[in-house]
C-alpha cells in the first residue's frame, strides 16, 4: 500500500537547505495497511475509472484516506448547513459552514505545516521521464513495477474518447501527448495490442494524422532521444547560442528562465545528437508510429510538419527562414573540424549552466523537464557521475498518486502557496482562536521555507536574479523565489507577526522582513508590473521565433496582474507595520505598480490571468491590487467596470464558472452547460466583497454565498470539479 512521507531525507544523495520541511514523496510497503484500507483505496480507484469522462481531476482520495486513519477529524457528525432559495443567509449558516470546512481541512495538515496535494494535470511531463529512465538504462531501477503499474492506470485513464490525450487532462487530444503517451506505456511494458483495445485505438489515432513526423518540436526531440525520429528532423538547437554576447536581445539569457532552463539541456542533446539505445522496442515503434517505412522518411520534409491540433502557436514564416539557414550551417559547417571546436566550446558552456543549475536547486532543478533533460545530460557526459545518481534520488519529489495513478507533477509541488493562501483564509473567518494551533504549524512552516541566500557564485555570469528573501512556489531547495510567492509570504507572516505569540509562534526576525522586500523591490519593472521569477530582460517581439508550436508567450518573462497585486498588497501589509523602512521606494514602487494595472484592463473591465482560469483570477487579483495601492470603487473606474464585469458573468445559480478555453481562446468562456465552479465563485466574491459590494447590493453576494453553502459535504470538505490552474510553469 502506499503511503506519503513528509519533510524526510533519508538518501546519501539528497542535500537540503532547510532539512527537507514541505518535502513529500510516496512509498510503496506492500506490508502497510489492513486488507479493508486496500480494498477501500481500490474502491476509490475504480470508482474514477468509471467516471473518468465526466471528472476528470482527482480527489487526491489516496492522502486524505492515510490521513483520516492519523488524524481523524473531531467535528460532532451532524448533517451539513443548508439555505433554501428564498431563504436569507445567516450569520449562523455561515459560521457553521466555516467550523466544518476549517475542521475538516485541519486533518489535512502535515506536522510540518503545509498541506501535501496533487499538483498534477499537464500529460507530457510524465513520458519526459520514462523515456529519460529507458534511455539511461535506469528506468526498472528506479521506478518499481507497482510505480510502473500505477503509472499506466493514470495514463489510460486520461486517454480521451477518440483515443487521443490532450495537452491537459482537460484539453482535446493532440499528437504530441498521443504519440508521447502511447510510447510511455510501450516502454512500461504494455503490448502495441493492449489496454483492452486502447492502444490500438492511440495508434489508429496517429496514423490517421499522419504519425509521428507530425509531433512538435519538443515530441521530435523526446523521440530523437529514444531513438523513433531522426535528428535530421529537428529544427536546430545550437549550443553555440550560449556563446552570443549577452547584449543581443535574443541570447537565452534573456528569456523567460522556465524557457531558457528547458533549452539549455535540449541544446546539449542536440550538439550531441544523443540517442539511446537502438533495441527491439525501437525499431518495433518505429514501425508502429509512421505512415510509411523508417528509411523512405523525408527528414528535411518532417522538420516543419505539425498536427493542426497541435498548432497553438504556428511558425511565422521568419522562423522557417531562420531555422533552414541554421540547419544548414549546421549540418554543413559545425559538425566539421575546425568549427567543431566551437561546438565543443559551446557544450562545455552549456554543461558549466546544467551543473550550476542542479546544485543550487539540490537537483530538484526549476521544473520537471527541465529536471529530466538534466539528469540524461548528466548521464551522457559520465554514466557513474555523483550528478547523475543525485538527479535519480530527487525523481521521488515529482511524483504524485492518487485515485486516477501515479503522475509527474508541474513543480515538485505547490507547498508554500497553498499554506500562504490557506493562512489568509483562517485568519479571514474570525475563528483565529480556534485554530490556533494549525496557524502556528503552518507560520513555522513559512519561516522555515523563506530563501536566505542567494545562489551561489557570479549571478550574472549564471544569469540569475537575486534570491535571497525570497519564497519559492514550492520549497527553498527548488532554490528559484517568485514574486508573487514572495509577496504573499511577506504578507502573511506580517500579519502572523501581530498577532499573540502563544498563539501563532514567535515571529518571523524583522531582516528577513527586510530581505523580502528587497527582493520585491528589485523585481519591479520599468513600467511599474512584475513578472514572476525575474525583470524581463528582452522584447515582446522575441515571440517570433518560439518555437514550441504549443505553447503561447513563453519566451520572455512577461508582467502579470497577479504577480504586481501581490506585489502591491505584500509591500502594503509591510509598510503599515514598519512605515519608515525604505518609505519613499515603497511608495514610488506602489505608485508604478498601480498605474501597471490600470494600464493593462481590457476595454470590459476584466484583466487576463495567466496563472489561474482566467478572466475571474485576473479580475480579482486586479481589483485586490488597486484597494491595497490606495484606490476605492469610489474614487476609481477601473474598479467600477471590474466589478460591473464580474457582476454580469454571475450565473443563474448564483456562481461563476470559468473554463480553461478562456486561457486558450482568449475569450471569457464559461463551463458547459454553463455550470458553477466553487473556486470561481469564490475568487469573484472576494474581489466584490473587496470592492464594498455588500455596502451597494448585497443580493449577489447572497446567491453565491448560498451556493457555497449548499456544495458543503457532510465532512466538511467540498466537492472535486474542473481544474483551474492553466499556467504554463510547467514547462
């Protein structure tokens, strides 16, 4: 049975900077658990399966069974609060509705403090692994046949009707997550045959495509790795970019770090022209996955084919005239002698940047792929390196299980941002002395978690921002802080600080205050917006030579709405508490930030959000902003249509209900059939409760108020719906 360890390191080859508090990871003890705790675990397996069409996100049952055996929840068994449509809503049925939620989510807690859950949902993170594992030879050594079992539970399924799989768990089926999902169960062991009739309706839904030659860029990559497509194939990934001056706008540098942190290691592979092992298993999917015989492919040909289900972000025609120049000169100048010194040159560099990279993140690395494509480049510069065993001991920190399998997760991990946003909710519901005690655990687990140095060496010779101050998405061994992620710290051990130290824990040391708004600080912008892990350092213009196909804006780290009203807010909370510290920066800092926001509202009152579905999350973080920069619905327009924009998108049920097409599209969608989401109703609410909605009509937010009510289960919990996260940090 398996079972989830927290804040433990037992391994020689792991590192932490903060003795692994808000690390989580599953075992598998075939000895763990009674025979009804199987069979009720199983039960909970099945019963997704049968509805996988219908949810398609986990409850994240597995974690909240092992800790309802640990630490059962001590709420009286009394039938959950209920409010009929003509009733009004009650100081009481609210207050019910909050004891019962806040008791039950009180179980959910880990001792360190933060609150452990399934971070997963992209479906091609999960084969950059298992084709990392097959290549390196390490793929039985490290993932056990009840990993690789309830691997492919979680692949079949997230297999769409059509026999496809989509971007997403959520999202129409695609060629690169078919190709790449049929292959990842190949090589777990399943038959070209197998799954009941699903692998052959996967293959039958490539083939009709075109196969394999029309997977993106990163596909062709992944494949030319294994060995199923030729390097020929790919558009080139030179290595010798890294030797560009840094002042040219498009050295990788540059861009985005989630972007720039995935094609160093792919420029390495591709300077190598790295590909495993060619075995039966190759040379059967070779023949498998294409529409005609291996050897009569047109390489040059398959370089620019594309499914168009894939085609999110098609080439301009500028990119294919700068990817056949450099193919060229590639194929015809740097793999020769003497321009191959240059090429050797450049690998060196890029494995200095890999190295750099693994040991100031203690091999969690930035994110998931680039983790993987790390830990195989270490692998092909020394099979027996300590780097490599390093990067096979930090596997365990990606991997999540759940009712729907086992997955690889979009961070190793969302521990400090659920615990931060969690935080503001206890202490937003007036039961502070109640929960006092899951306020302390989850303060010392934000003490614990800030960043307190910066990475080490040159920062600019590495292209890094400072760090120091900082709080990290996840854990401070992940070793990159965001802005949002530290603005929210900041914001919530300011007010913790305030608060009774018998209660909440001691406070956090004021230079460490101080050291996040430094950070903060230096992270703001030109025009007044934050991006999230640093400045942005080139032009919107780069976007011409993405060449993901995928995925949109990734070149540049942009400024977001989010992460400047995080900003504002966190610096707020700050400034009221220490108003002499660095007053005449804040203020001007706030001042730009706020002018950012209002320059950036959409002609209808809403701001996109690129970090949460979508126009709802942007909206709110919008209208949060300017209260914390000074501005009231009074004195503001911008508020005033931001909140007549999310007042016109309330449902007939009193919700809101966003779907992630609005990401994609960029459209406000709402969710079939226009069905209400709680989280979505939620983000609006607290953005119109911000905005005094309550003081001008109160009507909306009773209706959504007695929706929320009314979803409440009986163990306090509510209701698993649509996922909600839709930002690219996946990458």
């Amino acid at each position: 049975m398996w079972k989830l360890r927290v804040s433990q390191g037992d391994d020689p080859w792991i590192k932490s900077t903060n003795n692994h508090i808000g690390r989580q990871y599953w075992e598998f003890d075939p000895n763990h658990g009674t025979l009804e705790e199987k069979a009720e675990v199983e039960k909970a397996c099945d019963e997704f399966h049968k509805n996988r069409f219908q949810v398609k996100h986990s409850s994240d049952l597995l974690v909240r069974l092992q800790f309802a055996k640990e630490k059962p929840c001590c709420m009286k068994p009394d039938v959950a609060t209920k409010v009929g449509d003509e009733e009004e809503i009650s100081e009481e049925a609210v207050a019910s509705t909050l004891r019962r939620a806040l008791s039950f989510f009180s179980t959910l807690q880990a001792e360190d403090g933060h609150w452990p859950s399934d971070y997963g949902g992209p479906l091609f993170l999960l084969p950059g692994l298992v084709i990392g594992l097959y290549v390196t030879g390490a793929l039985s050594t490290v993932l056990s046949a009840e990993h690789q079992q309830e691997m492919c539970r979680y692949v079949y399924n997230h297999q769409n009707r059509d026999g496809g799989w989509g971007l997403h768990i959520e999202g129409h089926s695609i060629m690169f997550c078919t190709a790449l999902s049929y292959i990842t169960l190949r090589l777990l062991g399943e038959g070209a045959d197998g799954g009941a009739g699903a692998m052959d309706k996967a293959r039958k839904w490539i083939l009709d495509r075109g196969g394999i030659t029309c997977i993106p860029s990163w596909g062709k990559m992944w494949l030319s790795v294994l060995g199923v497509y030729d390097w020929k194939g790919n558009n080139p990934l030179p290595p010798e970019i890294w030797l560009l001056p840094y002042f040219i706008p498009m050295h990788p540098g540059r861009m985005w770090c989630h972007s720039r942190m995935v094609y160093l290691p792919m420029s390495y592979l591709y300077g190598k022209r790295f590909v495993g092992p060619i075995n039966s298993m190759v040379l059967s999917l070779r023949r498998e996955l294409y529409s005609q015989p291996y050897h009569q492919i047109d390489w040059n040909q398959a370089r620019s084919q594309c499914a168009k289900e894939d085609l999110y972000y098609p080439h301009p025609l500028i990119q294919d005239i700068l990817w056949g120049f450099f193919h060229k000169l590639d194929e015809s100048l740097l793999m020769q002698w003497p321009f191959s010194k240059l090429r050797r040159n450049a690998l060196t560099t890029v494995m200095q940047h890999i190295h750099y990279e693994d040991e100031n993140t203690q091999y969690i690395c930035l994110g998931p792929v680039n983790k993987v494509l790390n830990m195989v480049c270490c692998w092909v510069e020394d099979p027996n390196s300590m780097a490599y065993k390093c990067h096979l001991s930090r596997i365990k920190d990606y991997l999540w299980i759940a009712e729907d399998g086992m997955k690889m997760q979009g961070y190793n991990g969302s521990q400090l941002w659920d615990v931060a946003l969690t935080v503001q909710a206890v202490l937003a519901s007036n039961f502070v002395d109640e929960y006092g005690l899951m306020l302390k655990k989850a303060h010392d687990f934000i003490k614990n978690t800030q960043v307190r140095s910066n990475s080490s060496g040159n920062l600019n010779l590495w292209y890094r921002h400072i760090s120091k101050g900082g709080w990290s998405f996840s854990t401070p061994d992940n070793g990159w802080p965001v802005s949002d992620c530290t603005a929210e710290g900041l914001k919530v051990v300011v007010r913790l600080s305030q608060m009774p130290s018998e209660m909440v824990g001691e406070a956090i040391a004021v230079d460490h205050l101080f050291d996040a708004v430094n950070l903060i600080l230096s992270l703001q912008n030109s025009n007044g917006g934050f991006a999230s892990y640093e400045l942005t350092r080139s032009y919107a213009w780069l976007e011409m030579i993405n060449p993901t196909e995928i995925f949109g804006d990734v070149m540049i780290d942009y400024q977001y709405v989010e992460c400047t009203s995080a900003a504002i807010q966190g610096l707020r909370s700050f400034s009221k508490l220490y108003p002499v510290h660095r007053r005449e920066e804040i203020e001007a800092c706030i001042a730009k930030a706020v002018n950012f926001i209002e320059g950036i509202q959409h002609p209808d009152g809403s701001w996109h959000g690129s970090w949460g579905v979508c126009y709802t999350y942007g909206t709110w973080f919008g209208i949060k902003g300017l209260l914390a920069g000074g501005r009231t619905y009074q004195n503001s327009s911008s508020i005033r249509r931001a909140c007549d924009f999310l007042l016109s998108k309330q449902l007939h049920s009193g919700g809101w209900g966003e779907s992630y097409r609005s990401s994609q599209d960029k459209v406000y969608t709402n969710l079939e059939g226009n069905k209400s989401h709680l989280v979505n109703t939620g983000w609006a609410m607290l953005a119109l409760i911000g905005a005094g909605q309550a003081e001008r009509d109160p009507n909306p937010l009773h209706r959504a108020a007695r929706l929320l009510i009314n979803s409440q289960m009986e163990d306090g919990d509510f209701p698993q719906q649509k996922s909600l996260e839709c930002s690219t940090v996946t990458v």
